[in-house]
C-alpha cells in the first residue's frame, strides 16, 4: 500500500467506524483500503473527529502545496 489520501466519501465511512468505537486503526484500515498510517494521520487532523472539517483541512492543504490541478477553467464550469 503505498502513500494515499481519503475522499470525502472515505472521511464519512471514517466518520462513521470512529463512532462506532472500539475498532482498530488497522481494522478502519482494512474496511476502507488504505494503510493504517494513512487513518492515523487522518484521526490527528481534526480533534474529536468531523470529516467535513478533516476536508476542508485537506483541501486548504492541497492549495497551498503548489501542486496544480489537472481541472482547467472549461471543465470546471460544466
């Protein structure tokens, strides 16, 4: 499993195991496909733990790491 990031899909599934409690991070892991390190860092993002604003830190993170997206201004409106 290499290095990877969580949609907001995979943030509300994320949500959802946490509030269920009692799960490993390699069990929340193994449901979702990606490395136990990956739920780690995710759960340190926000304290207690909202996938809306885990999203919004990962998006203000991804625009300010100047990488640029793939989506031109054309696709963007449509």
């Amino acid at each position: 499993m290499g290095t990877s990031t969580l949609s907001r899909f995979q943030r509300g599934a994320l949500a959802q195991l946490v509030n269920e409690g009692n799960k490993s991070y390699q069990v929340m892991a193994d449901a979702l496909g990606v490395a136990k390190a990956t739920i780690s860092y995710e759960l340190d993002r926000v304290k207690p733990y909202d996938p809306e604003l885990a999203q919004q830190d990962a998006d203000r993170k991804r625009r300010n790491c100047g990488r640029r997206s793939m989506l031109t201004a054309a696709l963007a409106t449509l």
